[in-house]
C-alpha cells in the first residue's frame, strides 16, 4: 500500500521526557487529523464492525511517518497482533515503538454496546511503553436508546478513562495518550460523527488526570475506489 503521509513526528517527539510539550500535543491533534480525513462508519455494518476494523487499519499505514513502519503493514492479512492492534515502529529499529494502538468497539449482542472489553485494551495500551497511544472506542450514540445495564455513554468513557488513568502507577513523562470515540450509529449513509480526547503524561508515576476535548465533529465519507 502507497505511503503519501503528510504526517511528521520530531525526533524530540520520539523520546520519553517531560520536553517538548507544546511539539507532542501538536503531533496528537495532526495526527487525529489526517487519520479522520478518510475514516468514516461503513454504510453497511455487520454484527463484529470488521469493515470499521478493516478502515481503521488500512488508515493506520497510510499515515505512518516517513521513517516509520506500520505492523500489521497488510491491513487485510490475519491479525496476530503482537503487543498491540497496530504499533508505528521506527525503520530500522523495530523494537522501538513510535506509536500503539488499540481498538475496541465494545459491540455486544444485538448492537448494544459494552464498556468491559474496552476497558481490558486500556488496561493493555497502559502496559505498552510508546510515546504517543491511542485507543479508538464507540459508544451510544443516543440518549434515547442507552440502556444503563448494558451500554455506554460518551460521558461514562471519559470517566471511566479518567479513572484508569489517574490509578495507572507507571507513566513515563512525555506519553501522549489519544482517545477516539466513533459513536455507534445504524443510519444508513450517515456522515457519522467523532470525539476525540487527549492526555499527556508530564510526570513519572501516578498523575492528576484532566481529558482535554471531547467537542462533537463531523465525520466525511472516504472517495469511493
């Protein structure tokens, strides 16, 4: 697959330490850029969300950084994920991991929506050391139709991340974490919808977590190949 990345990670961006703040949080928000530009719910959905799966890996190596080397690198082999869905490592240096990502629709039976298995890759995303992290979620899209006993809301993730967070005893300064939420929709060719959250770790250990973002933003539909 063609690599035109427009996306660029410093070299100060690819070290852990308390430096180069303000260069880390403008990586994170390009990076949340290009990788929503062609990111959008599929018009058809199937009862495991593979075509989102399938979108989101597919997106992943098509904005790796030059010098970066996207695993899996096929998006449409079998997954044997290892430590992680998909990891940015630089060239070269394979064991270096530049980025780590998860993602975890938390689709349960019947279309609802379930925050435990999301909750296990943020625990799994938490163990990997890798200067920028992202996990990508989707919650009910509609007050209406949330059930408290089964789905969850936008709101209850961004507690519940918190939480993880702020009881996560191993941050390395530096580590930039982004959350992606695609809220679960059934509508037939919806443009669809995103939010994203941003933390980053300033200190080594246990930290006071406050998410950054959370504003509603519209998603456009990828050109048709």
């Amino acid at each position: 697959m063609e690599n035109d990345s427009k996306l660029k990670i410093p070299r100060g961006c690819r070290e852990f330490g308390g430096t180069n703040s303000a260069a880390r949080i403008r990586v994170a928000n390009e990076l949340v850029e290009e990788f929503v530009k062609e990111v959008a719910p599929p018009i058809e959905f199937d009862s495991r969300d593979e075509a989102w799966t399938l979108a989101v890996r597919r997106r992943l190596v098509e904005i790796c950084p030059k010098g970066c080397y996207a695993l899996p690198d096929d998006p449409n082999a079998a997954k044997g994920e290892y430590p992680v869905d998909y990891l940015w490592s630089e060239e070269g240096n394979l064991s270096r991991l530049i980025l780590a990502c998860q993602t975890e629709w938390g689709t349960g039976w019947f279309g609802r929506t379930n925050w435990a298995p999301v909750e296990r890759a943020l625990e799994k995303l938490l163990a990997v050391k890798a200067p920028f992290k992202i996990l990508i979620f989707s919650s009910c899209r509609k007050p209406d139709l949330l059930k408290p006993e089964t789905d969850f809301s936008f709101e209850y993730a961004k507690e519940r991340i918190e939480l993880s967070l702020r009881n996560y005893p191993h941050h390395l300064p530096g580590e930039v974490y982004i959350f992606l939420d695609f809220p679960q929709t059934r509508e037939a060719n919806g443009i669809g919808e995103y939010r994203s959250l941003r933390w980053l770790a300033k200190k080594l250990g246990k930290s006071e977590v406050h998410l950054e973002g959370g504003e509603v933003r519209g998603l456009k539909r990828p050109k048709e190949s």
